[in-house]
C-alpha cells in the first residue's frame, strides 16, 4: 500500500505545471515545482509553494535531466514526481530511478511506459489484444522496405521505433522515393532517438483522429470516453473535442472497446490514451499509438464526464483503485479546445518567443483559460509555443462552437505574435462548424485561405 | 489561497445581477479585474503578484547565478523587438544574422559534422547552421557567395535575433 502524498514535485513548465498545482492545492497537497533556471520567475513559480532550480534554461540539461529532477524530489523530501507531458513524462527511466530512490512517480510502470513507447512493441500488444492495426510491420533494410510497400501499398509512412509526437515520419508516395526515405528514416532515427529501427504503414490520408481517454488501477480499466483531434497541421493538434462528433454508435462502442482491451493487456495504471485513425472511407478504425500521461487536450474530457483528470492521477498513484463503474461514466454536453500558441500563421507558423505585455481572457458559464501566461510573462525561446488552452463547453456541439466565437472575440495577448487570428477564421470556417472533418482540414483551409504554410 | 474557475464563476454570477461593468480585487497574492466586454460576456485580467519561493538548487554549481540568469534571458527577449538597421559589412567581410532568436547549433544533429568551418565555400543558399526556437529548427543561410572567414557563435550558444553567427569573404565569380 503506497502512502498518502502529502508533497508532490512537479518537473514540468507552462500551463501543465498550473493545472497540477491547482488541483494539489485542492487536495491540500504541497507542490513544489521543479523549474529550470528560465522559469524562475514564471506564473507556475509564483503559484507554488516552494519553486527548486533544477539547471539551465536549456531541457537537456534542467527538464530532461532524469537526475536533477530525481535529486530535486530528494532535496525537497518530495513523496512523488508529478511529469506533467512532454518532457520526461513517459521515460521509462525517470519511472525506474522513482522507484530506486523512494519516490512515487504519477503515472504508469516503468514496463508499461516502455511498451507504449517503442511503437513496435504497441503495436505488437495491440494485434495480441485484437485491436486493428493499419497494414506494416518492421522493416531492417532497403529490400524488405520494398517488398512491404508491394504488400501494402502505396503511398506508405516510414515510422521510426522510437518517434513521437508528430516526430521520425516519413510519407513516401512512390515506390521511387523509397529507398533514400529508408536509409535517411534509419540514418535520422539512430541520431534522433538512440534507436534505429524503422517501420512501414499504409498513409491514410483522408481520416480522422479519434482518442480515448482511459483510466487504470494496474488491474480495472475503464474509458472516459472519446475526444476528436483531427485539426491538426504536420501531426501538431490545433483544436480538440469532445465527444468525437458524428461517430457512429457502433463504430463509438468498438473504439471505446478496444482501448479498455489495449488497457487490460498491459494491466494499466493511470490516465493514458489511446489513438485511432478512423477511416472515413471504409467506415473502420486503425491503431495508432498509446499515450501514457496525461494528455494537452484532457480538459475537454473533465469538461464533458465532470472529472479532475490529474486527481485521478493522484488517486492511482496513491494505490487507490478505480472506484468509478464503467455505468457511472456519462458524458454531458460538448466541449471544445484551442491551443493559443506563440506564432504567426501568416508567416509559416514562424515562432514569436517574448514578453507578454497584456493577457485578457474571456470568463463566464462554459469558460475554462488554462494559461501561464499573465501581463509581464516572458515567453522563452527554449520551449514549446503553447500560452494557454481556451475551453469551451456547450450543451451540443452547435452551441459549443458558437460560445468558442465569442469567446475567441473577448481574447487578446499582446507583446507576441499568437495563432488567434487563426482560430477565430477557423471557427468561422463552415467545414469546421459542421463538424466531424477529417485531418485534411487545416491543410485545406490554410490553402483556401492562402495563408503561408511554411 | 489562488483564486479558482469556479471562484470567478461565482463572482460573475453575483456581478451579472448588479449593474456594475467593472470589478477589481487585489489581494496579498493576486489582483484581478473583471470587466464587461463590448459585444456582452465577461473578460478577466488576472496577475499573480506574490514572489516566488525559490531555494537554493541542491547540490548545483550554479545555484549563486540563478536570479541574474532569468533577469538577463528576460531582458534581452523584450530588447529584440525593436532591432536597429543592422551594418552588414565590416572590413570587407559580410555579416550571416541569425533570423530569429533562439539556440545556434554548427551541426544538423549532435554528433554530426559541421554545415560549414572556417575556409568554407558557400553561396547565397548554402545552410550554414540552425537557430532552434521554440522546438523549431530554422535553417541558417549564408546570403552571400564566398568563404566563411569567422564564426561567431560557438555551438548550442544563445542568439539574439540579428546576432552576427558568422562573417563571410564576399567573393566575385568571374563570369
């Protein structure tokens, strides 16, 4: 039986690092926050009980660091390590030093994270669980990348083993591109991520991007429903929600199915997610990847099945069992999320790192801003664009969209350059009100637009 | 005690049945404002005001030189707003700038070699490094047609936006 967390480090940045820190206020945890030396003077630091530099601005060398944030949770007699996304989250190695040095860590077990890690193991557990898997497989050389794509088909996705997160993918759309995408594939792969293994799958490219959020206690597992991500440009989510409009009963059931049997097989402990690709075609759905962590988009999830995500982290990581029947789950309403990043659409999506010199967000019924930003932030260089994640919820999806433009109109960030333009265009877009488009969208609208896509 | 969702809420709830269109609370921690917005809806600025409690970093050798680092990193962010007309030549030799700010590395990947050295020959497309920002890699490139004759930045060292990477001996082809 584990004990009762009394004081939790968070080893993460930006709103995530506010989102764990609020609900460890709400619990009476204490949080200390474990910030590189760019953070220090960052919301989540003033938010915090207690803030510990764990090295320079640069990840490498403060937030990736497996041993500064194992030895920050040390300094400050922390009894977990909260990961946050990103980061260090699913490393199967600051799960195993956790264990070595006393200290909870708030997710799942160190084999659970390396099988959901390497995609090829994943997807090896997924066809034992009978989940669909999109047609691939492995391949270790040139010659047997050619004869998989004959089997499958063109075009194809070269994969690496150890990508993530939009990352190590490679389209090839004939068989003349092949073998220079392979050996750069595997090339880039050994330097990106110590690992050079590669994969093929078939390239769907008309489909959507359907997750289901699970909830685990190492023996039940449970969903919490679905979310939709199909707006999203080269694999990076812009806008999500939940539930996944227009999804058949059938089609929604088996999904849900098939996640809690992902879920069983590796006996999961925590919050994590499975990713489907829907074909809209063929009316199926393939296996994409296992996200074990909390996820950037799991407010419209809480939004819309009336949870903390984060407290049921908190409660899993404290040896508490699932209490919460499957039956119980019901989902209220729609709920919809913009990621506000720090870039300029209008220039290729060219970053605007800087300082921010007003943050007005919207408030009222429906309304959730979760933000690290506040008049006087800075926003580094060093780390990803995320500023804040405007939620929306409705009592339907037309009312969901239709709260998303006024609120969208009531935000302004000054001192960078942020994408809302873009979500506010986006929100007006009559494909994207509909409802249900596929993961094409972005890319369609950006050209109808002409907007540099660069 | 932070203020909550939930919190502004409920206080919007009280404000919607008074025919105030502003509110503004300051506490020890924090001040919020509350305001009407033109086309109806609410807006909320809030700013978390109390400092942060930082300890000494366990065990770092850099914990005396924290508070100034962060100080430095938000200073120069704010300063490259407003970038001067840079001068682009300078005995002779023509200035590479970095294109926004960000980290400089020499090489595309750890490990491997070098996009240019000193004696290296370029042309106006020739990459001659990457300026990583906000997780983006974003390609350097020469500008001019000639040999690299100094690098400026050593590799993994911070840009500003406009730093001179390198300078480069322009180099006129006979036709």
């Amino acid at each position: 039986m584990r004990p009762v967390l009394r004081r939790v480090l968070i080893a993460n940045r930006g709103e995530i690092a506010v989102r764990i820190l609020r609900t460890c206020e709400r619990l009476g945890i204490e949080a200390v926050l474990a910030a590189s030396e760019a953070d220090l003077d960052s919301l989540p630091a003033r938010l915090a009980d207690r803030t510990i530099c764990i090295g320079p601005a640069s990840s490498s060398a403060s937030y990736l660091d497996v041993e500064a944030v194992v030895g920050a949770a040390l300094a400050v007699e922390a009894d977990a390590i909260h990961p946050g996304y990103g980061f260090l989250s699913e490393n199967p190695r600051l799960a195993r030093a956790c264990d070595e040095a006393g200290v909870v860590f708030v997710g799942p077990t160190e084999a659970q994270l390396a099988a959901a890690g390497d995609k090829l193991r994943a997807r090896d557990h997924a066809v034992a669980a009978g989940l669909p898997v999109m047609p691939g497989g492995e391949v270790r050389g040139v010659t047997e990348a050619r004869e998989l794509a004959e089997d499958i088909g063109f075009p194809v996705l070269v994969k690496a083993v150890g990508g993530g997160g939009g990352r190590g993918l490679k389209p090839v759309h004939d068989p003349h591109g092949l073998t220079e995408a392979v050996e750069r594939a595997m090339a880039e792969a050994r330097a990106a991520f110590g690992d050079p293994r590669v994969y093929l799958e078939r390239l769907v490219r008309s489909g959507r991007h359907v997750e289901v959020q699970l909830l685990g206690d190492g023996e039940t597992v449970i969903q919490l429903g679905d979310r939709d991500c199909s707006v999203q440009r080269r694999y990076q989510k812009l806008v999500e929600e939940a539930p996944a409009p227009d999804l058949g009963d059938r089609l929604r059931a088996e999904m849900h199915r098939a996640a809690v049997a992902f879920g069983e097989r590796l006996g999961y402990r925590g919050i994590g997610t499975v990713e489907f690709l829907v074909d809209l075609d063929r009316d199926t759905f393939h296996f994409l990847e296992m996200n074990a962590r909390v996820q950037v988009e799991h407010p419209v999830t809480e939004e819309v099945v009336g949870l903390d995500l984060v407290a049921e982290q908190i409660a899993i990581a404290e040896g508490r069992p699932v209490t919460l029947a499957q039956s119980d789950v019901r989902t209220n309403g729609h709920a919809i999320e913009c990621r506000i990043n720090a870039e300029d659409w209008r220039r290729g999506f060219r970053p605007s790192p800087g300082t921010v010199t007003e943050a007005v967000f919207p408030a009222g019924p429906g309304i959730r801003v979760d933000t690290h930003v506040q008049a006087g932030s800075a926003v580094p260089p060093f780390y990803d664009s995320l500023v804040a994640k405007l939620i929306v919820c409705g009592r339907d999806r037309g009312d969901a969209v239709a709260r998303l433009a006024d609120a969208l109109d009531r935000c302004r960030v000054d001192g960078i350059t942020t994408n809302l333009p873009l979500h506010r265009a986006l929100c007006a877009d009559p494909e994207f009100a509909g409802g249900g488009a596929d993961i094409a969208l972005l890319d369609r609208f950006l050209e109808g637009v002409g907007a540099a896509r660069g | 005690m932070n203020l909550t969702n939930d919190d502004v809420q409920d206080i919007l709830r009280l404000l919607d049945a008074t025919p105030y269109d502003e509110l503004h609370l300051q506490t020890e921690r924090f001040r919020l404002s509350l305001r009407r917005a033109p086309g109806g809806g609410w807006t909320q600025e809030s700013q978390a005001t109390g400092s942060p409690n930082v300890l000494p970093a366990a065990g770092s050798a850099s914990e005396t030189t924290t508070e100034t680092t962060t100080e430095t990193t938000t200073e120069t962010t704010t300063e490259t707003g407003a970038p001067g007309p840079p001068p682009v030549e300078r005995d002779g030799l023509r200035e590479v700038r970095a294109p926004l700010l960000g980290t400089f590395y020499r090489a595309p990947r750890p490990g491997a070699a070098p996009f240019v050295e000193v004696g290296s020959r370029v042309d106006e497309e020739t990459v001659v490094g990457i300026i990583e920002t906000m997780k983006l890699m974003n390609s350097v490139y020469a500008g001019f047609r000639g040999r690299v004759a100094e690098i400026c930045l050593a590799d993994a060292q911070f840009a500003e936006q406009d730093a001179v990477v390198m300078r480069i001996e322009p180099e006129t082809r006979p036709a």
